[in-house]
C-alpha cells in the first residue's frame, strides 16, 4: 500500500490518539501540523529549516503549481520533492478550496470549475480528472480529492466582500441564494466528483505510490455532515477528511462540527482536518479524534511579524519592543530564540526583540524570515507536547503550559 497508519497510543480521556502515517517518501509522527508551501516553497525558509522546526510532512497546492510553472514542468524535474528539495512526504490540495475562497474568479457546474487566472486573467478549466492528472504529475505522496467547498455559513453575512461576492454576484443572486440548498447541492457535487477522482486515480496505476483521500463537507449542519460522512467514506480510501471548517465560522461552531464529523470516520485511518488553525482549534480537534492538520497562520503572521507564543501572539511591529533584549520566547529553541549568531569571539545568543523589530520595520528580509521560523518551530512544539500529552493524558498540566490553547480542553482540571 502506499499509505499505512498505524495506531500508537490512545487517550483514556477523550478520543485523541498518537501514531505514524508511513509513505513512499517517509513517514510522520501524528497528530502532524503541515507546515503550507502553497507554491512549492514554504514561504521565507529554506527546507532544511523547515525540518530543523520538526516538521516532517508539508503541503502545496495543485491550483496555484498547474498555473505556475505548470505540473508538466515539475513532472519533468521528477516530481514535487526533487524539484523543491524536501525528502520527506508532501500532501497536494486538490484546488476545491478554491472553489470557496476565489468565489468572484470561478464558474462552477456538474463537471467542474473554470478559474479566471490570477496571473493572466486566462480561463482555467478544473474537473475531478484534471486534478488527479495535475497531483499525479507533481508526485505528491497524499492527494485530495477535488470537492465543491461551500461556505460554512450563509456567506451574506460576512464582513469580507470577496467572500460575499462567493454567494451573491449580483441582487438577483443574492436575493435567490439559499444556504440550505448550497449545501446539499455541495455535499452531492463532492461525492460524485469524489467517485471521478477515484476512477481516475485506480485508473492511473499510481495508487501503489500515491494516497487519494476523500473529503467531507456539510457546513455547519449536522444532518448534512452526517450524509456527507456515510456517502465519502463508503468509498474505500486510504485517509478521509474534513473540509469547509474555518471558513466563516466561529470557534465555538468550528469545535462542535470536528467533534461530530471526527468520529463519523474511519477510526483505523488517519483524519484530516483541512485549513486549521489556532492552537486552540488544534487542540480540541485533536481531542475529537483528529489527526493531520494545515495552516498558513506560521508564515502568514510571521510576515507581518505577529508571533506566536504559549500566552498569545505578541505583534513586533509595536514601539514597545523597540529596546526588548529578550528573545521572542524564552522557552522556544527556535533559531531565533536560541541563537544564531556566527563570526570570531564567543557565542553569539538569540536575536532580540530589538533587532527584528528593527529588521522588519527596515524592510529587511531577515526579520520576517526569523519570525516565520520561531512560529513553524511554535507549531511544531505545540504537537510534541500534545503527543506526549495524549500518552499521559495529563491535559490539566498541558493546559498551564499553554494557556493560548486550553480553551480547546473542555475542562482539564478533571483530567
């Protein structure tokens, strides 16, 4: 098989476990957090630092790769992780997500998508097939499914206009628009989309060395998750997933459909919970049953130099680190917290708060880069801990030594 995962150790305490998901190209300890690449490149870093944070497996994205330099081109070069020089496992999003979130740029019917190019303004046309041959090309070792990803919630209520722009191109469509019926539209276009890209994979001989996992949708609703559960995971697969979480939802509402999809999977495959988040969204996923996730939020925030840290996200840009001698976290053993320093003399120690506020108001690339590394390495020390947590089941002490993440825990001083 290309994919084995296998089950380590179980919380008496809830419905988290810890184990290791085996692939062509190695394998990784779960509950995982994948650092993004969305362009084949994890934005800022070099790959060696991204494993030097502890991440063994990383994401890229099919929509974004097909568009540039083209999965032809990579294909050419042996694949994603010859190309971009990571040994270790890589999993590819299909480019349903962008179903969602470039609403104002796609036309979607029952065969697929068509995508108005954010490079050249070009038509690109995106089926359940079209993914499978883009993934096969880039040589991904975990592949998605392409899914229709609806909002989670009716879209007219939110802030974002982009995002409105998904449900209401104009007054008559916006007047017309029934959530309701989104969904189920939604959850039956992904799973006969779900049975095309199964055919095309079993066809393509490449299930051997690559895994297709299905994905789940059903927004907020309950009923519909459930419909969407039975129906993707009757489909024989070795991973499934949870989509259209986080994406216009509040925690409360994010926490309660984890906790109702995650055990409507497969309990001997790993689940995915796609596009999260927080450490507290990680958190009571993981407590759910959950075990692979994505962000952007590392090197998103770290380009704009917000860090993260076990008590909440400190924003460097503010004067008041300007003469801060200390390091972003003292308990991080980040490159930035711990030091970097090099030249004659003795040891140099961490770069202070001083000076990558003054790189990042300077417009100097280091800064951004030494911010983005401590948050991959936050990230990365948050699923350590929660690993040993799960083999303890000593969630009470993890909740003090992360307190940005206890809201996750339903009540730790009872465990």
């Amino acid at each position: 098989m290309a994919l084995t995962f296998d089950i380590e150790a179980r919380s008496a305490t809830s419905n988290a476990r810890t184990g290791r998901v085996t692939t062509a190209h190695g394998s990784f300890e779960t509950p995982a957090f994948m650092p993004v690449g969305t362009r084949a490149s994890v934005k800022g870093v070099f790959p060696s630092q991204v494993a030097d944070t502890g991440a063994e497996i990383i994401l890229a994205n099919t929509y974004h790769l097909l568009l540039r330099p083209g999965h032809e081109l990579v294909a050419r070069r042996g694949g994603l992780h010859p190309f971009m020089n990571w040994n270790g496992p890589i999993l590819t999003d299909s480019g349903g997500y962008q179903v969602y979130s470039m609403g104002d740029l796609n036309e979607v019917d029952e065969d697929g998508v068509v995508f108005k190019s954010i490079i050249d303004g070009s038509k690109v046309r995106l089926t359940p097939e079209r993914s499978m041959e883009v993934q096969h090309a880039l040589g991904a070792d975990i592949i998605m499914a392409f899914d229709d990803c609806p909002p989670s919630v009716d879209p007219r209520t939110f802030n974002e206009t982009r995002k409105r722009l998904t449900a209401q191109r104009s007054k008559r469509d916006r007047d017309a628009y029934d959530h309701a019926e989104r969904l189920d539209l939604a959850n039956e276009r992904t799973i006969r989309w779900l049975e095309r890209c199964a055919e095309a994979h079993a066809s393509s001989g490449r299930d051997e060395i690559q895994s297709l996992f299905g994905i789940v949708q059903g927004g907020t609703d309950f009923e519909k998750r459930a419909w969407s559960a039975e129906r993707v995971c009757s489909v024989e697969l070795p991973g499934y997933a949870i989509g259209g979480v986080a994406v216009g939802e509040g925690f409360e509402e994010i926490v309660s459909v984890v906790r109702h999809t995650a055990p409507l999977l497969p309990v001997e495959k790993p689940r995915y919970l796609m596009g999260v988040g927080y450490e507290r969204d990680l958190v009571a996923a993981v407590r759910a049953g959950c075990d692979m996730f994505d962000c952007v939020l590392p090197t998103r925030n770290g380009r704009n130099a917000n860090a993260f840290t076990p008590t909440g996200q400190i924003k460097l840009r503010n004067a008041g680190f300007a003469e801060d001698d200390g390091p972003i976290d003292p308990e991080c053993d980040c490159l930035a917290c711990s030091g970097g320093g090099a030249g004659p003399g003795p040891a140099r120690g961490p770069f202070s708060r001083a000076y990558i506020r003054h790189l990042v108001m300077a417009g100097e690339m280091l800064g951004p880069m030494l911010v983005s590394i401590h948050n991959l390495r936050h990230f990365q020390r948050l699923m350590l801990d929660i690993r040993q947590t799960i083999r303890d089941d000593a969630w009470s002490a993890f909740a003090r030594r992360w307190p940005v993440a206890a809201e996750g825990i339903d009540d730790p001083d009872q465990q």
